[in-house]
C-alpha cells in the first residue's frame, strides 16, 4: 500500500501572494519521487477541516490588507484545532504573514493590531508605510546547514522568552535586521520570512517535514536520498551571491 500524507493548506486564496504554494509543489513531488503520495486538502475562510488525519499544515504569507480579513477567522474558529495539531507533533510551516499571525500579535502598517495564536511567544511590529522594507536574498544559517531564499517584509519580529529562532542571518534581514535571527521554531512548528519559494530551493528543509510527519504517523518509513545536485549548485551560488 502506498503511503499517504494529508497536508492542509489554510486560506489557499487569501495568503498567497509570494509563490509561497510552491513549498506545497515541492512536498508533494518528493513524496511521490519516494512513491509515496501527499494529499492536499485547502481551509478557506470559514471553512471546516477534511475529515482526515492532518499530517502536515502550511500557510504562506501576504499584505497586511489579508492578514486582516484572515485573522478573525483564524483565532476564533480554528485556533483549538491548530493547538491540539501542534501540542500532538504535527509539523506545520508558516510563512512570513502567516509566521506573524501564530505569534502574540502583529502592529501592521496602519490599523489596530492583529492579536494572533500566540504558538510563538513573539511579537511582530511594522514600522509604517514610509519605512523600507525588509527586501531581498537572505543566507542564515541553522541545524542542517544554511538555508538561501528571498525575503519581503515590512514588520519586524522581536522573539520573546527563550523562543529558539529557527536560523541565524548571514547575509539579509531575517526577523528584524538587528539581532541576528530568522524566524522561530517551538515543537514543530517552523515561523520563517523565507520566500522563495523555500522548500525548493532547500531541499533538506522538505525533508525534514517530511520526515517529521512520517515519523509521527508510520515510525519505520525510510526517506530515500534524492538526487538535489541541481539544487544544491544553485544554493551554493546564491550563498556565494548574497553572502560575499
Ligand atoms: N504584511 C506583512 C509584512 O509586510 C507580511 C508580508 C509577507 O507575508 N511577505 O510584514
């Protein structure tokens, strides 16, 4: 029997607007390289999830202007879920709007602030339409090695506590271009600013979340290695790109 992952894909149609889906594309083609099969199932706004077992959850990220129209929806109807998701191992990767949304709250732009899920003890604060942006390629730096992609943000995250950032900048912004981190993780939940998209430009990112979640639901999956040379050519010029 072929092995399948669910991935649920939350606000499909609202948070979207970097190519932050492309994380998905990648998932899926590297289980079915393996001839194993990832199944995509999409929440929208108020909408209910599959009646399946969540392996996997994604959310990418967008202007402030949707993170707005999503935040409601996200705090009041499926905030329980997401918690028990994540208190029970389920690896979920939140990107940049969305990695502000799972934190205490996010000041954006303009207007009140967005009061998040709280899973990452952060907080984000957008300094004001009139101040740049975070914008650009970024190399960090974190347990598998270094991680290359493209950043585009206007709040700058402050973790909290001992929230663990998920990687150190090398050469970019990262939460906030002041201390160092990029991102956050807490249990397997992965907060990053990275676009990209990620996945594939960081194919043992991939496979860690894949790992994480065949693990939790089939303990003895082996992951085969993939042929990443062409990827791996292409990290190794961004790095020598962006960190020189
Ligand atoms: N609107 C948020 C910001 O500007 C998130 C942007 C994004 O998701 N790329 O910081």
């Amino acid at each position: 029997m072929v092995p399948v992952l669910n991935l649920v894909h939350l606000y499909p149609g609202l948070l979207n607007l970097y190519g932050d889906r492309g994380n998905i594309i990648t998932l899926k083609q590297r289980m079915a390289w393996r001839n194993m099969e990832l199944r995509v199932h999409q929440v929208g706004l108020g909408e209910d999830f599959p009646d399946v077992p969540v392996d996997l959850l994604f959310m990418g990220g967008d202007q402030d202007r949707e993170q707005v129209v999503v935040v409601d929806d996200l705090r009041e109807r499926l905030a329980g879920r997401l918690s028990a998701l994540v208190d029970d191992g389920v690896p979920f990767l939140a990107v940049c709007g969305s990695y502000q949304l799972l934190q205490r709250y996010y000041h954006p732009a303009r207007g009140p602030d967005l009061i998040g899920l709280g899973i990452f003890d952060a907080h984000t604060v957008h300094p004001g339409p009139d101040v740049a942006r975070c914008v650009g390629n970024i190399v960090a730096r974190w347990d598998l090695g270094t991680i290359v992609g493209f950043e585009n943000h206007g709040g700058r995250t402050y973790l909290e506590g001992d929230t663990a950032p998920l990687a150190r900048v090398v050469a970019g912004f990262g939460n906030n271009g002041q201390d160092g981190t990029e991102g956050a993780r807490v249990h397997n939940v992965f907060g990053t600013y990275i676009h990209g998209s990620l996945l594939p430009k960081n194919p043992a990112f991939a496979d860690l979340l894949l790992r994480l979640a065949l693990d939790r639901r089939f303990r003895d999956i082996e992951l085969s290695p993939l042929d990443d040379s062409l990827e791996e050519a292409a990290r190794r010029s961004a790095i020598a790109r962006t960190a020189s």
